[in-house]
C-alpha cells in the first residue's frame, strides 16, 4: 500500500518548534533553553511537544539534521585525488567552512562548550555515512530516524575522515573563526585527499 502523506496538522507543529529551537539557540545556550521557552515562541502547548519530541535535545536532533545534512552536501567527503574523467578533485572545505560561518551560531550553541553530546554524535555518524558514500561502500544516506551506528559496518577510515573534519569545523567555532573559508580549507585539504587514497578494507568486530 502507498505510503500516507503526513498529517499537515503535525508538519505544522514539528515546524514550529523546530523554527522556534533555530532562533533560540542565537540568543542562548542550549541548555538554558527550556520546553516552556519553545513552546512560548512556537505558539503550542506542551503536551503537543512531547507528542513529537522527547526533550529539548531530541528536538535539537530534528531541528538541525536538514542542516547538517546540507553541511555534508555542500563540500562531500572526497574519495580520491581525481575526478572520474581524470582532473583534479574541486577542493569543497570553503564551501563547508563558509557554510559554517553562516550559521556560526548554531553551531556553536550545539557543538561547543554548551551544546549537546548527543548532536555531536549525531553529527559525526552523518559525516561517516557520507564519508561511505563517497568511497562507493554505500548507496544513500538514510533518513535521520533509521541513523543508528549499530547498522552501519565497521569502517574506521570514514570513522577517522569524520572526526578529522567535526574537530576541525569545532575548533574553528572556538576561536570565532579566524581566517578566511578558503584559508581554512586549503590548510586541511591535502590531508582530507590523504585519507581518501586509504583503500577500503573490512575491520573485523571482535
């Protein structure tokens, strides 16, 4: 049978919430933000937010997974020095870091000091995933609700390839984003093509 539409009812409430999250975290930490606050600006009751959301993290997880999704589109994770027609792979670390600038503080409220272990996770699995997908050891990156770490094999080159860019885009965070874009991702930009030459090779679970 064909899927059902969403219910327009719930798209609007998830919406608002998850637009009321995006304009709170610009004046606030992540953790001074209340579900009083959200639901406040979002012009729901509370009991309509835990129909959709766990916690104020869980919302953050659905707020910002179309954002970050956009994040890995944006500069995709390199899978060799070349294109497949043979020239040189397009250095895509400005686009991400001038990406980052644009919403600075959103990342910021929820990759720094105060932001949420849960989004950082989040995040992390998201860039390995594409980091898979470039390297041709995936098809397609699943919807946030199937993303769960126990169903992706082990690859500790994507793992590592994730952690480098995360660490990066977090530190640059830290210290207000010094330098230019294209300055910061010229500088890590041989080390990203260095992990991609890594050929694939299984890991066995122990």
């Amino acid at each position: 049978m064909p899927a059902q539409p969403p219910d327009r009812r719930v798209l609007r409430s998830r919406s608002a919430l998850e637009a009321a999250l995006r304009e709170l975290v610009t004046e606030r930490d992540l953790s001074q933000i209340t579900v009083a606050d959200l639901t406040k600006r979002a012009g729901v009751n509370r009991s309509t937010f835990y129909e959709h959301y766990v916690d104020v993290h869980d919302l953050a997880v659905a707020a910002c997974t179309a954002t970050y999704d956009q994040l890995v589109a944006v500069a995709p994770i390199p899978h060799g020095p070349r294109e497949p027609g043979g020239e040189p792979l397009r250095n895509p670390m400005p686009q991400l870091f001038a990406h980052v600038a644009e919403h600075a503080s959103l990342y910021r409220a929820l990759l720094c000091d105060e932001g949420s272990a849960r989004m950082i996770n989040h995040l992390l699995h998201r860039i390995a995933l594409a980091a898979r997908i470039s390297r041709g050891l995936a098809d397609e990156m699943p919807s946030a609700g199937a993303d769960h770490s126990a169903e992706t094999p082990h690859d500790p080159v994507a793992a590592f390839m994730a952690g480098a860019v995360l660490g990066t885009v977090i530190d640059w965070l830290r210290r207000d984003c010094p330098g230019t874009p294209e300055e910061i991702g010229a500088a890590i930009w041989p080390y990203a093509l260095a992990c991609a030459e890594v050929p694939p090779s299984p890991v066995r679970s122990a």
